[in-house]
C-alpha cells in the first residue's frame, strides 16, 4: 500500500521559514521523480517544485525560486521542501506527489 505522508506545516510569521517532509512507503521511491504541490480553498493544486529520481534536476515554480529548495534522502525514503522568506500568500496546504499518489497534505499559514 502506498503511503506518502508530509509534516512540517505549521504558522509561521512573514519572513520565517519551515522545513517540509513527505516519508514515502510501498514503493520503489529512488525510482520515482517527487513533486510538492499546494493548494488553498477555492483554487486548483499549483505545482510548487520537482526533483529527479537521483535528486538531479530540481525544478521550481516561479514563486518558488531563490526562496524554496526541493530536496530527497532516497535512503530514507523522504522528500524535503525547505521553504525560507514565506509570505502571506504561501499560505496553502502543501501535498507531496509521486505518479498518481498524493499524501494527505500539511497546512503551512503565514501570518503575523
């Protein structure tokens, strides 16, 4: 049974940071590339990052770069998104993905 369950999500005023974490389990997890993802109420998901199977190729969308760093320990079978200088509109729930399977989400609110 695949599970991808994510922590790290917690208040944090503008200008802070968090550390997210996805541990992944019934799958081969250094075969897949990872992604996170976000998503607030009302709004689709909004693709926040990727990274390649090896950690190679780390991609980011265009709110992300220079703030967000997307990382993996493949032997620990964990994706990291370490977000820095977040702001109110990094306010979402964060879902880590692989192929088809999403986690259940880790809320991250930015506010003073």
């Amino acid at each position: 049974q695949v599970q991808l369950v994510e922590s790290g999500g917690g208040l944090v005023q503008p200008g802070g940071s968090l550390r997210l974490s996805c541990v992944a389990s019934g799958f081969n997890f250094r075969l897949i590339s990872m992604s996170w993802a976000r998503q607030v109420p009302g709004k689709g998901p909004e693709w926040v990052s990727d990274i390649g199977q090896s950690g190679d190729n780390p991609r980011y969308a265009s709110f992300a770069k220079g703030r967000f760093t997307i990382s993996r320990d493949n032997a620990q079978n964990t994706l990291y998104l370490q977000m820095n200088n977040l702001q109110s509109e990094d306010t979402a729930v964060y879902y880590c993905n692989a192929n088809t399977w999403w986690g259940q989400g880790t809320q991250v609110t930015v506010s003073s």
